[in-house]
C-alpha cells in the first residue's frame, strides 16, 4: 500500500535534494525540494533527522542565509550532529571563523 502524504523517507530524498539544489545552484531544483518535499511552511523545529538537518544547514551557508544557517545547525546539533562535521564541512568553510557560527556550534 503507498503511503500518502510525508513519511521518514521523504526527509532522506529532501536531503539528497537539498545537496543537489546547493550544488547546481538551479532555481526549479530549489523551488521543488522546498515546496514538494519539505513544503514552504515546514518548521525546522519539529524535524528530528539530523542529515536532513546537516543539509540544510549546508545549504543556507552555500545560498548566504546566515541565520537560518545557524538555525538548522542548532537544530541539528540538538539531533547528534557534533561541531567539528561543521567545521570540517567545507560547505561551511566562509563561517569558520565567523563568532556567531563559533557561538552556535559551542553553546
């Protein structure tokens, strides 16, 4: 029987699609992660996968999206990230001295 609606496997195939939109940079693969598989409304605050929430957080440094940048690493930090996959990540390499993404990772 399929399922109907979200389920655990739609935050995995977010999360690939998050890498895919970061790396191409293409506005319709941005506008589909977003809006079909997360949805324009989600809250990061109730998302409990710690690589989508890695990815995400990968993405906004790669778009200039500071602070939900440092949302999503929160977040994801709270889910069993560690500060050092953050700096060592090169998608996070322009923040790595930054003092609010050395706050967030060591709070």
């Amino acid at each position: 029987m399929p399922h109907i609606g979200k389920t655990n496997k739609t935050t995995d195939v977010a999360s690939l699609g998050l890498l895919l939109a970061a790396q191409s940079q293409d506005a319709e693969i941005n506008r589909l992660v977003f809006e079909k598989l997360l949805g324009n409304d989600f809250d990061i605050s109730l998302i409990s996968n710690e690589i989508l929430l890695f990815n995400l957080a990968g993405y906004y440094s790669l778009a200039g999206q500071k602070e939900k940048m440092l949302v999503a690493i929160a977040h994801a930090i709270q889910q069993g990230k560690t500060a050092e996959q953050f700096q060592s990540d090169k998608d996070f390499q322009l923040y790595w001295q930054d003092a609010d993404f050395l706050k967030v990772l060591n709070p």
